[in-house]
C-alpha cells in the first residue's frame, strides 16, 4: 500500500500565477477529499469527488480554485491568479466510503504566495 | 453545523506523565470521532477511532471513549514518551467531510 501521495511538497509563486496540485489516492479509493491548512489551525473541507463527480464545495472554494478528477484515478487542484491569503498547506484525502469509514491523507502541499 | 472544541494548547508534559486532550463536539445524527495526528513536518495520520457512543477507540497506549452523554472524546496517555511531541486533531465525520478542532500542540520533555 503506497498511501496518499502528493505532488509537488512545496509550491513557491508569484501573486497572480496559477499553480496545480496533484493528488494520487490510495487505488481503491473512490472517495477523494482536498482540505486546506493555515498555520495553527485544523484542516478545512474545501471539496469532495466520488469516483469522477465533483459532489460538493466548500464556500471556501472562491471561482479561482477549480478541481478535477477526470477519471476518477489522481486529481487535480488549481488556483488561478494566486493572492497572498492562498498561502496554505493544501492536503488530500482519500476513503473507501462514506462514514465510518476514516479518511487517509497525503503529505501535503505547502503553497507559499509572495 | 457541525462543530469540534478542543483544548487550546500548546501543552508541556515531562516524559512518563498523564497526558489529557479535552474534545467536545457539536453534529447532527451520529458522527464517526476520531482523532489524528501530526508530526513535525509530516501529514495526518489516524491515531485511533470510534463509530458509536461508548466505543473505545486505542492505539500506541492512547485510549479515548465516545460520550454521547456529554458529546466527548478526550484523548489519554497513561504514560506520555519524547517521541509522542506532535500536533493532535480531534475530528468528526458526519457523513462524508471531516470537521477538524484546531489542534493541541503537545511537547514533552526528557
């Protein structure tokens, strides 16, 4: 079992640039979950697919952030014109279901927006 | 919504101590608790769960039982070792998201 990956671990960039994120879950996994991180502070929800449908969104999840998981495997994550407050550990998630089955995490990327 | 207190940190403990993280909830139905765990500059990773009320969830000598009674899950550690340093996350799963507290940085020292 290679567990959650994540990639890139850390993302430095220039305010106004997009960046993506990728996120390998666990292979059986049909749940996929991408939380956002601020320092001090306790993940937050930010979006959630099953198999390849996006099925719910945080109100967190301004228009510049747009997910995707086309098919149903790895997602992706991306910012467009990034601003300083997008400066975040950006975590995923995956699960074989819904509760109670727990969810696993990746490593994270940490985004720093300058 | 659903919601998850716990307590303000950071907490220092000397090696062997008797460790106490208080979580209190707030959801609707039945939520699954659980709580993670966070090492310096790695991801979460589950410490233990429970699904019901009264389950006792275990894991690396730390226990935490499921009080519906009072909507609970601390987290204990009869004896608390240098390598237990971390950030500790209370969670709940309603349904499909998890809802985080803020974390409890511990430290514990030789």
């Amino acid at each position: 079992d290679t567990g959650v990956s994540q990639d890139p671990r850390h993302k430095i960039t220039k305010r106004g640039q997009n960046v993506t994120f990728r996120c390998d879950p666990i292979s059986e996994h049909n749940r996929l979950y991408w939380y956002r991180q601020t320092l001090g502070q306790g993940p937050e929800f930010l979006t959630y697919f099953q198999n390849e449908a996006q099925l719910e969104k945080s109100r967190l999840l301004s228009d510049r952030f747009s997910a995707e998981r086309p098919k149903g495997s790895f997602s992706t994550l991306e910012i467009q014109r990034t601003e300083q407050g997008d400066s975040a550990m950006y975590l995923c998630a995956s699960s074989l279901g819904d509760s109670p089955y727990e969810q696993y995490f990746g490593p994270g990327t940490r985004l720093t927006v300058t | 919504g659903n919601s998850v207190t716990q307590m303000e940190g950071p907490v220092t403990l000397s090696e062997e101590a008797f460790l106490t993280i208080n979580c209190t909830y707030t959801a609707t139905g039945y939520p699954s608790l659980f709580w993670y765990v966070q090492y310096p500059g790695e991801g979460l990773q589950l410490l233990l769960k429970a699904t019901k009320a009264d389950d006792k969830g275990s894991n690396k000598g730390f226990e935490a039982t499921y009080r519906k009674e009072t909507t609970s899950f601390h987290l204990e550690k009869g004896s608390v070792q240098v390598s237990d340093s971390a950030v500790y996350f209370c969670a709940l799963r309603g349904y499909q998201k998890v809802t985080f507290g803020t974390g409890t940085k511990l430290q514990v020292i030789p």
